[in-house]
C-alpha cells in the first residue's frame, strides 16, 4: 500500500475543477446531470463536463455541450463516488466502469486530478471491477506512477488516435495519442494499454499510410481496438453548419463501419502485420489485455471471433454458458420488460432500455438485445450504411 499512500487525495489536490454554478447547472440538458449512467462498456461516471479539445465529432453534439470549453464538476469526486456504489446497477466485482468518457477528457490537466482521486476510491475499497480510462491527451511518466499504484482494480487506459489530420474535424495533432500510447504503454506494470483507432472514416483516414501508421502504434498497446463513426444527427448536422465534407449521407443511431472498410483493414493487417491483435469490440480488447474472458458475452456473435487470438477464444467458450430460461425472464419481468427467447446468440427481450439491457449482459456473460433493433449477422451492433441492403435476422 506504500505507493498508494503516496498519491494521497492532498497531494492530487492543487489543481481542481471548479463546482459548477448553479446559473451554469440550469443550462445543462437533463441527461448531462445524470452522473452514472450504463453503456455497453459498464456504468459510466461523468461528473464533470466540459472539454476544449473540439473534436468535430464529439458526442456532446448529442447533448448541446460542445460549446463548453471549460470543464466544470456537478459534485465531489467523494460524492460521485458514493452515488457509483449505491447505484441499483453497480456490482462489486462484476460491473464494468468508465471515468469521465462522455463530456470531458480524463487526462486534461484541470480534470486528471479527479480522475486519479476516483481511481483511488474505487481500489481502496479493493474492487477488482474492470475500470475503463478513455483519452486522446498527454499520460506522462508521472501520470503512470499512479496508474500502477493501484493494486486492486482492474485497470485499462485506452489511448484513442485516429490519425485525421483535417484539423476542422479534429484539431488536436494525432501525435499527442501516439506519444501517450508509447509513454503509457512503456511504463505499465498494473494497468494495461489499448490503442483505440477510431474513428475510421472513408476517404478521411482510410490509407495505406493511416493503416500503416495504426499498426506500428498497435507495438506500443496490449491490444488494438478499431471502429467507425458514430454520425447521429446533431453531429451531421454540425458538419453541415461549418462545412465540413460529410461522411455519410444520412445519420445513424449506430457507428457507421462500412462493410468494404473492414475488409480493406483486415487485408492490410494480414499484409504488413500488427504488434497486438485486433479486436472489433472494446470489452473484447479490454478483457484479451487482462487474461479474462469478454463480459459482454461477444463469443455467441461467432464472426466476431475469428480475427481473435486462440487462446481468448478459449477463454470465453469456457465463461460463455446459455443462461436459464427462468432466471433470465425473471430478470427482465423484474427490470419491467420481457423474454422474448433465448437462442445461441443472444437473449432477446423486449420493453427494456438500454441500460437495464446492459445490467443483464454483464450479470449473465451473454448478449441481451432488444427484439425490435436486432442485431444483423457480420454488422453486429453497427448501422447499416455501407451493407448490403438485404438483411439479415437473428
């Protein structure tokens, strides 16, 4: 516990986010107020918004935040905290979790403070959850001293670099992910490192040299994690305000990952060779970096797997088990919806939101899905632009 105590709470002190103003907090849209709220990758903690990066396809377009620069915290890293561990949802030792991932960055400078203090709430109370750290901004040697302090959670700093030198659409030079990824990955002991390539946009960064430069930084990472666009509407049509060169010709609830994308992707990877092996799903990359099987249960959507390593193929055929039929539609009567059917893909339900969908996967090691936004074979959780127009089911 020596290192530990010597990043105490006092010592991460001098540089804090300020409170927001209650003036401020009557700006905000609803759901930015809403702290902890649960994505596919685990229950996310966002108690501190605002982000100068102005990364053009951010997703606080979805919330009108973009024009906050200035990050500003809605509670106490303490109180942030307390509200993770008494969420109906949070599971000790099971739930995955993100810090600050939906409208700031957790590495600026005036932010990282608060997110080494969460760091620390969470692995003194000796959780081994996995505990998501999602940036594109500068880790420096420092910065990794603390992140190996921690002895009990199960920590992944996923590194995100997309190459776009447009600097209308991504102002903050790629150079500063890659330098971070080399930094975070030389010095890790505890954690570990993802190089997250994303977005990969047509025409945008789709190159032989784009793709050639993600894979030399894929050295520098435990794993490599790439996927699309998410272009929702707020984000078209900012593009669409400032004339940036659209993408797509329409939004989507999903990423946008075009079929011939992947494709060209894979041929390239399989021709020049990469350092880590690719993933197409985060917790498939996060949970290969650790040992572990994927708590999202990816192993029935089977063509996920067969780019991933042997050995992790292994690991999550033995934790991936068809879940009771009882069990399950106990849950979902209990979370205010219902079972549909159980088949060797996924639990299908229905009348139930995301969140409490995701609840099910972590708890059961196995897909949930909504029967009325299925889940298409090969595109599997993406939009279907750039697929072939026939479709099909589960």
């Amino acid at each position: 516990m020596a290192d530990q105590e010597k990043f105490a709470p006092v010592q991460l002190a001098s540089r804090r986010v300020p409170i927001i103003t209650t003036a401020q907090r009557n700006t905000l849209r609803p759901e930015l107020l809403e702290v902890i709220e649960y994505r596919k990758s685990g229950l996310s903690v966002n108690h501190i918004v605002g982000c100068p990066l102005d990364c053009g396809y951010c997703i606080r377009h979805v919330f009108d935040n973009f024009q906050m620069k200035v990050p500003r915290a809605l509670m106490t890293d303490t109180d942030a905290a307390t509200m993770l561990f008494e969420h109906p949802y949070f599971q000790p030792h099971l739930t995955p979790i993100q810090l600050l991932n939906r409208a700031t960055d957790p590495m600026l400078p005036p932010v990282k403070p608060h997110t080494f203090e969460m760091l620390r709430l969470l692995d003194q109370r000796r959780l081994t959850n996995h505990v998501l750290v999602i940036t594109r901004w500068r880790i420096e040697p420092e910065d990794c001293a603390i992140l190996n302090s921690f002895n009990n959670i199960r920590l992944t700093v996923l590194v995100t670099h997309s190459g776009i030198d447009d600097d209308r659409i991504e102002p903050v030079d790629s150079n500063i992910a890659a330098a971070s990824l080399r930094t975070a990955f030389a010095h890790a002991k505890r954690y570990r490192v993802i190089l997250y390539w994303r977005p990969i946009v047509p025409v945008l960064n789709d190159t032989d040299e784009h793709f050639q430069r993600a894979f030399e930084l894929s050295h520098h990472a435990h794993a490599t994690v790439f996927t699309g666009l998410f272009y929702k509407d707020q984000i078209r049509d900012y593009y669409q305000a400032h004339g940036l060169p659209e993408p797509y010709l329409e939004g989507a609830r999903r990423k946008v990952f075009p079929e011939d994308l992947e494709t060209r992707i894979l041929a390239a990877a399989a021709e020049y060779g990469t350092g880590s092996p690719l993933f197409r799903k985060t917790s498939c990359a996060v949970t290969y970096a650790h040992g572990v099987a994927d708590y999202n249960g990816h192993y029935g959507i089977r063509e996920l797997c067969d780019i991933c390593p042997v050995a992790q193929i292994n690991r999550c055929a033995k934790a991936w088990v068809r879940p009771d039929a009882a069990r399950v539609a106990a849950l979902a009567e209990q979370l205010g919806g219902s079972l549909v059917e159980i088949n060797d893909r996924a639990v299908v339900v229905a009348d139930l939101s995301e969140q409490p969908r995701y609840l099910m996967q972590h708890s059961l090691g196995y897909q949930v899905h909504d029967v009325n936004k299925p889940h298409h074979r090969n595109r599997h959780g993406r939009a279907d632009l750039g697929w072939p127009t026939i479709k099909e089911t589960l």
